[in-house]
C-alpha cells in the first residue's frame, strides 16, 4: 500500500507555547513522536511517506491508499479539513492523536478508522485489516505487557532538523487532572526501553543536539542513572524533563546527566501554591523542593527551563505578580507561562463542562494561550492580562539580559539556550504589549 503519514503542527509540543516559538524550538522537531513511530514499524512493503506540515506540504494528487493523520486539540479543525479532502476523494483516513483519543466518536465523523491511544499494535492490526478489506471504526489501545517494545524513531523528515528526538520510556504514573497525555488509555503506565536499545537508536541520531520526549526522566532514578552512564562518551548533548522532587534530592543523578550531556532539566513547576498544586494530583511537586532542585542543576552547570499554569481554581489576581518575585529569587533561567486549559478526555475537562464553565469548544483555542473556561476566583479577562502581565515582566530586557550573562560560565550549549529562549521570548512579549498600547 502506499501510505501517507501526516504530523500536523502541534502548536507547543510536550508544553504548548502561549507566545512565539523560540529560536531553539523553531528547527526541532516539535508535534509528537506517535506519527513518527507508527512509520518506523510499518512493514517494509508498504510505502510510506511522512509529511511535518512545518516544513512541507500535502501533495493532495498522489493517489494513497490509506492516509494517517496524528492530530492534538489545537489542530483539530486542520485534521480535519485534510481528512475530509482525502476521504472526499475516495481514499481511507485514520485519526489518531491525544484529542482523537479523547474524543473518539467526534473524530470518528472525519475519518474511516480511529486509532485510540499510543496504539502501535493497533496500527499494524489497521494494515492488516485494510488488506483483508474489514477495518473496524475503532482500534483501542491494549494493556501495556512487560515484554512490548517501544518503536524507534529512526525515520527521515524533510527540512533542517537542528534537534533529533528520542523515546526511553513511555507514560507517567502521576495522574495530574489536566494533563492530555497522561489521561489517554494506558498513558497512566510506566514503560521503559532496554538501556543498550536507546543508546543504539541515539547513536544513530545523525543532531549532536536531541530532546528526550519522555515524560519525565525521574520517574525510575536507577533506569535513568543506567541510561546515563551509557551515554557518557556519546558526545551528544540533549535536554529532558524532570520532576522537582528527584532532581532536589538525588544530586547523583543531576551529576550524571551532566556528565552524559545535558543542557537542560524542563520542569513543571505548575505553580508555587502547594494546595494548588494538591488539588490537581501534582504528586511529585513540593514547592520546598523547588530552589535545592534548581541549585543542583545549576551548580552542574545545566539550564533550568520552568513551565508555570495558570487558571487553577485556587488562583487569584495576585497569583501573577506572587509567582514573578518567586520566580526572581529562585532564578529560573527561563520560564514558560500558560493558561489552564481543558483538553478533551482529561479529568479537568470532565469537572468544568458538568460545572457549565467551558466558554468554547471552538478546538483551534486549546493552545493554552486562550481562555477556554469560566476561572473561579478571577474573570477571563484577568486570566488573560494576567499571563501576558507576567510574560513582560519576566522578559523585560534588563531582567533577560542579566539571566543571559549570568549562564555565561556555564559553556556554549547551556549559554546557547538561555540566549535564545530568552532573546527570543522577550522580542515576542514586547511586540504582544505593543499591539495592546495600540
């Protein structure tokens, strides 16, 4: 068969962005792996041809026989849009994607087949079946076994990749109520690759640069510390996410993710309000843990790059200007700021559209940078002001230049990265305020 396997942009990938994408993410890879897997172990006498819509388009004259389009919630209507051009002509589409899976039936109107989950056995199940012409609506995602393999991502795209990508484990046990990837079917298991597999697959990664696209790296601090000693002599350098609670207690991991190549932890911190924090299942976040974990990461000479919610329902208009001056005296080398969002199949969705809070269900504003719902103890329009207030205030240019040269020290990659996230992010929060001025 000849297939066509479509990444759609996901506006943000492991964390939406609310401004502009930086200069470090504008030539990575940055939807999700799944469409990228689900390449790598199709049969090898199928043809299969992968398009990132950020860097190619979608030749609509090629006669495919079965189109694949993985697909989040931001994305939607443009999923959509291509599916229905395909199946307009005659040719099969299967959906597959977080807001596929947390919206099966939605997605099911657009599409011949669903597949639900991080669902590889689903896929090659949906080949098979396509060939004995009895695919099924939907395919679920089966439980997690101890001896199933994660695929590799060892699949060529077009345009300038600066950054490769790489899976060593798969889910998070940690059932936070708002997060898309977690809430889907299986998402809650933890499953890890055999050490010496992920470092043949980052071997052949032809970047010097990739991201770890696991949910966290600190789930398992004994696979974590194995992974790392492996990769000492690689010379790659890459960054990772973590959670505040490993990386503040267990100072021989943070060193040795040094030592393997690190630039940079990416962690949640969500928000500095512990009942906040409680209230929404964010097990692994103790706000006391917050300046031993960035004072580990930094004293190895590593980038912290924080990602901040806000919107909870303990959140007032003070939140913003509390978490700035936090921020300031924990120093953060570079933060991400959102807004809460309710994406389809998670718990939070649930709870706000039996509360009647959801304000829209128009998916093209699911990027965490709109406000979708009714806040509780805030108007939307504070939510809003609020996030842009603190996106200036963080990257006003005095305070960006100091974090700039205060990373001066710590070598040309970590530099490299709060140069450009922070150069980058501060132009886009200036041309946002100037509009407003307007």
């Amino acid at each position: 068969m000849n297939i066509l396997i479509v990444e759609t942009v996901w506006m943000g990938g492991a964390r939406y962005r609310f401004l502009e994408k930086t200069l470090l993410t504008t030539f990575s890879i940055l939807p999700t792996l799944q469409a990228r897997e689900l390449a790598a172990i199709t049969p090898i006498q199928h043809q299969v041809t992968v398009v990132n819509e950020r860097f190619s388009h979608i030749d609509y004259s090629i006669p495919y026989d079965v189109v694949l389009i993985n697909y989040v919630t931001s994305t939607a209507p443009r999923a959509y849009l291509i599916a229905d051009s395909f199946r307009n002509k005659g040719i099969i589409v299967v959906l597959s994607g977080f807001h596929a899976s947390g919206l099966p039936e939605e997605a099911k109107q657009h599409a011949d087949s669903v597949l639900i989950g991080r669902n590889e056995a689903g896929w090659i199940t949906i080949l098979q079946d396509l060939a004995q012409k009895k695919l099924q609506p939907f395919y679920h995602a089966p439980p997690y076994s101890t001896g199933q393999n994660l695929p590799p991502m060892n699949v060529q795209l077009p345009g300038f990749i600066l950054t490769g990508a790489v899976e060593a484990t798969r889910g998070c046990p940690f059932s936070c109520e708002f997060c898309p990837e977690t809430n889907i079917p299986e998402g809650q298991v933890y499953f890890k690759r055999p050490v010496s597999e992920v470092i043949e697959e980052i071997r052949k990664i032809p970047q010097k640069t990739l991201m770890f696209y696991d949910a966290s790296l600190t789930t398992d601090p004994s696979y974590t510390k194995e992974l790392f000693n492996a990769m000492r002599g690689l010379r790659k350098r890459f960054f990772c996410n973590g959670n505040a609670d490993v990386l503040a207690k267990d100072e021989d991991l943070v060193r040795l993710s040094r030592e393997a190549g690190c630039i940079a932890w990416l962690i949640g911190f969500e928000s500095l309000n512990q009942d906040t924090l409680d209230s929404v299942g964010k097990k692994t976040n103790t706000v006391s843990d917050y300046k031993q974990a960035i004072r580990n990461i930094q004293k190895n000479k590593m980038t912290v790059i924080g990602d901040f919610i806000f919107g909870f329902d303990t959140d007032t208009p003070a939140v913003f200007e509390q978490t700035l001056n936090a921020m300031k005296k924990m120093k953060i080398d570079v933060a991400d700021f959102s807004i809460l969002t309710p994406f389809p199949g998670t718990p939070l969705f649930t709870k706000l559209d039996a509360q009647k809070r959801i304000l829209s269900k128009d998916w093209k504003f699911y990027n965490m940078g709109h406000v979708v719902f009714a806040p509780k103890q805030m108007t939307a329009t504070e939510l809003l002001q609020g996030v842009q207030w603190i996106y200036a205030q963080y990257y006003h240019p005095f305070s960006t230049i100091q974090r700039i040269i205060r990373n001066l020290p710590r070598g040309l990659y970590p530099f490299f990265v709060v140069l450009a996230r922070n150069m980058v992010t501060m132009l886009g929060a200036r041309r946002l305020h100037h509009k407003k001025s307007l």
